[in-house]
C-alpha cells in the first residue's frame, strides 16, 4: 500500500484534490481500483497533515433484477471503521431490459455518475472521489482521439456546479498494475461486476491495443500520458508552470 498511497500523495499535492473539512464520498463499485482508492483514502488520512473525513458508497444496479453481496466489502468497512453505504438502483433493468441499449456504457455510467452525487449529497458530502487510474487516463485520450476526433480526458479534479461537488481523482499517477499487486497483497474483498457488457466493451479494446502497442514500443503509454501534461489538456498540467495551469471543468456533469 505505500507506493499506492506515495502516488496518492502526489496527485494530491500536485492538484489540490483534498482541504481541511473535506467529506469525501468513494464511489465503490466493488472492482479493485475502487476498493483500494477507499483503503487509500482511509490510511492516508494519518500522513497528510489534512483533516477530512471518508464515506464509502455504492450503487447495486441489480444487473438481472438480482442484488449483488457486498457483505465482504461492508466487512472490510466494519472491521477499519469506515462509514459504508450500499444504495439499490434499477439501473440494470432501465439499460438492458426497459431501453435495450445497443451500447450500454454511455447511459449506464450517466445515470450512475447521477445517483452517485446524489448520495453523495444526502450523506453530507462536499467531494466524491472515484477510482480512474494512470492507465485509465491514457485510454480515455486514445479512445476521445480515435472515436471522437478530439483531444480530450477526464480531469484529475473538476467541480460540478449544479450539484455543488467537486470530483477527484486520486489514483491518476497509479499504475493499474500497483493496483492490481496491492489489491492482491492486502487479499482484499473484490465484488466481481455483473455486468452484461464486462470485457466486451470500447475501453478493453483500448486497452488490449495500448498493451499490444507497449509491447513492441516500450515507453508509447508513459510518452502519451507526458503530451496530456505538457499540453495541460483538461486540467492535466503541471502546477510548477504558469503556462499549464490546472482547469477545471466549471459545470460539467
């Protein structure tokens, strides 16, 4: 966990994600990068020298009509005394069985960003801190590249107007292999997804093709992730430069 919580400390450091008084809301899906995000955030708490509080939250889509057991997940909460709460949606059916959605991602991953503020909200929280990670980052450029024509990514913090929270993203300088070695070494709970639509999905193919390209370019991925910073796309810049300014994303949703 301490090389998890070093790149923690730096995404902090370097994009003011979290201030004194903060309530934190970690949206856990129950995969590895949530669930070591929430841990993170937890034990961190004794290094920053920053007095802020964490809430776990997750959202059941009830992929099927089914609950899905999060107990073990609720165990971990219990046994390190971090609040934890577990919200049931209909999300599941809404996408698969009531739209019938030939691409599910787009509406499932909107109406579950909505219900996540939402809860967020009624817990008391200012932030809401989710779990994309350094590889994350470059897929969701590539993928904005090639499927959109445009340069563009998620922001390591963004504020969102209507619902008055900030977003953060404290896993961006960790790779998903620490995460995964983490997760592994501290044998921690993971919920597998029910969804439909896992590992079939426009973002496994990115992935698969930035592997295959690391493969025989060793380096492509980390120089794809420098461009980000040093063009300072989307709030991606270095603090240290006056030209590179973090911006936020005001408004989005």
């Amino acid at each position: 966990m301490q090389k998890i919580l070093g790149y923690m400390r730096k995404a902090v450091a370097e994009f003011g994600l979290i201030e004194n008084g903060d309530c934190i809301a970690v949206g856990v899906s129950g995969g590895k990068d949530s669930v070591v995000l929430l841990l993170g955030l937890w034990e961190l708490r004794r290094f920053l020298g920053i007095d802020y509080e964490v809430v776990g939250i997750t959202l059941d889509p009830q992929f099927g009509g089914i609950e899905t057991d999060y107990s073990p997940i609720e165990a971990l909460c219990r046994d390190r005394g971090i609040p934890y709460l577990v919200k049931r949606t209909n999300i599941g059916e809404i996408v698969f069985d009531v739209r019938k959605e030939p691409n599910p991602c787009s509406l499932c991953a909107r109406m579950r960003r909505g219900a996540l503020h939402d809860a967020a909200k009624a817990a008391g929280c200012n932030k809401v801190a989710l779990g994309h990670h350094y590889d994350d980052a470059v897929e969701t450029f590539v993928m904005n590249l090639f499927h959109e024509g445009r340069l563009g990514c998620f922001s390591p913090k963004s504020y969102l107007s209507r619902k008055k929270l900030t977003l953060i993203r404290p896993l961006v300088f960790a790779p998903e292999k620490e995460i995964r070695r983490t997760a592994q070494r501290l044998e921690l709970p993971i919920v597998k997804s029910a969804c439909p639509a896992d590992g079939y999905t426009s973002r496994q193919k990115t992935k698969e093709f930035l592997r295959e390209r690391e493969r025989g370019d060793h380096g492509f991925t980390y120089r794809l992730f420098g461009a980000m910073r040093r063009a300072g796309i989307d709030g991606w810049g270095y603090p240290d430069r006056p030209d590179r300014k973090e911006q936020n994303d005001a408004g989005q949703e």
